[in-house]
C-alpha cells in the first residue's frame, strides 16, 4: 500500500508520485483542500516515498520496511510535523528561542542538520495559515534559501490564509473533494454495512476524514428520521402557523440544525431522482423507497425542486451567521409554498 491509501485524491497522487519517480520534487508544497480529504496523509505518504527502502514501483512506497514504519509511527527522526494545537503557529516554533516548548526542534534547527537515516528530510506544517506573522516571516526566510535534501509540505483549507511571498515559493497541489462513491467504497472496506456507508459518504461533503467522523456519532440516525419526519410533514401540508411553530421548535436544536439540513437535502435529492425518473438504484435511502417515490409522486419535480433551493439557501445562510430562527421561519414557509405569506396578514 503507498499512494493508492489516499480517497479519491488520483490527480495527486500520480502528481507526487511521478515527482519522486524523477527525481524531481518541489523544494516546497502547498497542499490545499477542505479539511479531511487526505492532505496530511498525503504529505505523510510523500515522507515515505522520498525514504522508502523497498519501493514495489518507481515512486511508491511499501509502507513495511523500516524507514515506512518510523513513518507511520511518527517517529522518524528525519519527519518533522509542525502541529500545535491552538489557532497560530508562533515564532519559537521555527527559529530557536527562549519561549520554544522544551523537547522541541525549530524548523530552522531541523533543516540545518543532515538527514539523520534516510535519503530526504520532510517538514510538515499543518494548516500553514495558523502561522503567526513573525513565524511566518522566518519560514519564508527558510524557504528562500532551502537544503538541497529537504522537502517543505504545508496544508491549508484557507489558501488566502497563506502570506503571498510563500505561496510564491511553493509548488501547489489541489485536494478537491473526494466522490462520494470513493469514499462509500473505503468505508465499506473498512467493515461498514453499504446503506451507512453510503449514507456518510453522502453527508461527508467530499471528506474521508468527515465521514469517518459521522461514523462515530451514534446521533446521525436519530437525526436522519427526524429530517424525514420534517419533509412528510411538508409534503402532508403546513399552514403559515405550523411552520413558524415547526421553525420555534427546530430553534431549540441549534447545534444540530446545519447537519439535520443536509440530511433533508439528502431526502429531497433522493425524492427529485425518482420524481425525473432516474434510477431508483440511484437512490441513497434506498431502505426508504417506498417512502421516497410515495413523496415524489405526490410532490412533483418542480415542487421538489423548489424545496430543496429553499434548503440549500438556509444551510448556506446559517454558514454566513444570519438569525436562526428568521432563516428556519423562512425555509418552512417557502417549503410548504407560503413564500408570500406575512405574519400581519395571519393578524399577528
């Protein structure tokens, strides 16, 4: 196993991979993406290849040998990650200082030396854009004038977040989202049941690491029949008054409003494929078929369409910090087809 670990990250990949083949890797890398695609396995991966002792293809590692396991273990003495917790990367993490944490080795102090067992160094830093101004400013210095034996690796999700003089100096890598039928692939690798891995991969938004998160929270169920509950209720019809009634109540869940969104988009896309007379294989409830094609024939596609434009327009205004409670009073008007409906004309 070598580059073929990383979900639906191929163009990647084969990009690296082909670089270490040659001979020809960047001096530095920006890896850029939405958290959990696979950017600091990817980085990881690369720290092996450059190092592998028993390459099965140009490139590639084995992931057994001695120089991969230090590696995977996180304890290569050539592989420095750079991954404090907290939002900034300060300056005593890159050049030698009095607040530098005990037991730790600044970015500038590891550069200096020769590798100590293998044939590269490799600096990690992840999500570059948490360095601080003065760290950053030190990197860069670092980067400017790099060691011949040593291979920089920053990731970010905010690649605005990145000074531009970095950025410059660095070779990009784009992590777009992965497929939804890779990720639903690796999770059934994984022992998952195929209807859950289906549904996560659904709700992973492209990320391997999301999913597996979903995978753990043994509320996702809980919240996938109330998001149905919610669309039959639409779809059997709401006055203006229920849905301000059904608005208050879903208010009082606040935290878990944007995933129970997903997850009815995730019921109404279902219903629109039946409803434009896809495949119902297509399906990801499909241990709710009768359900879905039951909504769908009575809702219609334009109808469904409009439903799931009134969701999608809530999630990404609950994204911008806009009132909850007006954003939901909002969507369950126009999902229930009272769009211009005004509380004064209820007398209120």
């Amino acid at each position: 196993m070598g580059w073929e670990e990383l979900i639906g990250q191929s163009l990647a990949a084969e990009m690296l991979r082909r670089a270490v083949a040659a001979g020809r890797t960047a001096h530095a890398y920006l890896f850029t993406g939405p958290r959990g695609v696979g950017k600091q396995e990817a980085a990881r991966l690369l720290a092996r290849a450059l190092n592998c002792l028993e390459p099965p293809a140009p490139g590639d590692s084995c992931g057994r040998c001695r120089q991969c396991r230090k590696v995977i273990e996180g304890v290569h003495p050539d592989v420095l990650v750079l991954n404090p917790p907290g939002r900034t990367i300060k300056l005593g993490l890159v050049v030698q200082r009095d607040d530098t944490p005990d037991g730790w080795t600044p970015v500038r102090t590891f550069v200096s030396r020769l590798p100590a067992e293998g044939r590269a160094q490799v600096v990690i830093v992840v999500e570059a854009d948490r360095l601080g101004p003065e760290a950053a400013n030190a990197l860069l210095k670092t980067l400017e004038e790099p060691p011949p034996y040593t291979v920089f690796v920053l990731t970010t999700a905010n690649e605005a977040g990145i000074l531009p003089t970095i950025r410059s100096r660095c070779q990009p890598v784009i992590f777009p989202p992965a497929p939804p039928e890779a990720i639903a692939a690796a999770l059934e690798r994984e022992g998952m049941a195929p209807e859950q891995a289906r549904l996560l991969a659904a709700l992973s938004g492209g990320s391997i690491g999301r999913a597996r998160e979903l995978a753990g929270d043994e509320a996702v169920s809980r919240r996938r029949e109330q998001a149905r509950a919610l669309l039959e209720e639409v779809a059997r019809g709401l006055d203006p008054l229920g849905c301000l009634a059904r608005a208050e109540a879903l208010e009082q869940q606040r935290d878990e409003v944007p995933e129970l969104l997903d997850l009815l988009l995730l019921w109404l896309r279902d219903c629109l494929l039946v409803a434009s007379g896809a495949d119902p294989g297509l399906a990801v409830a499909q241990d709710s078929l009768p359900f879905v094609q039951s909504v769908a024939a009575r809702l219609g596609r334009e109808r469904l369409l409009a439903m799931a434009e009134a969701v999608r327009l809530a999630r990404q205004q609950i994204d911008r910090n806009a009132a909850l409670r007006l954003v939901l009073d909002v969507m369950f008007l126009r999902l229930s087809g009272h769009s211009r409906w005004r509380p004064r004309a209820a007398g209120l």
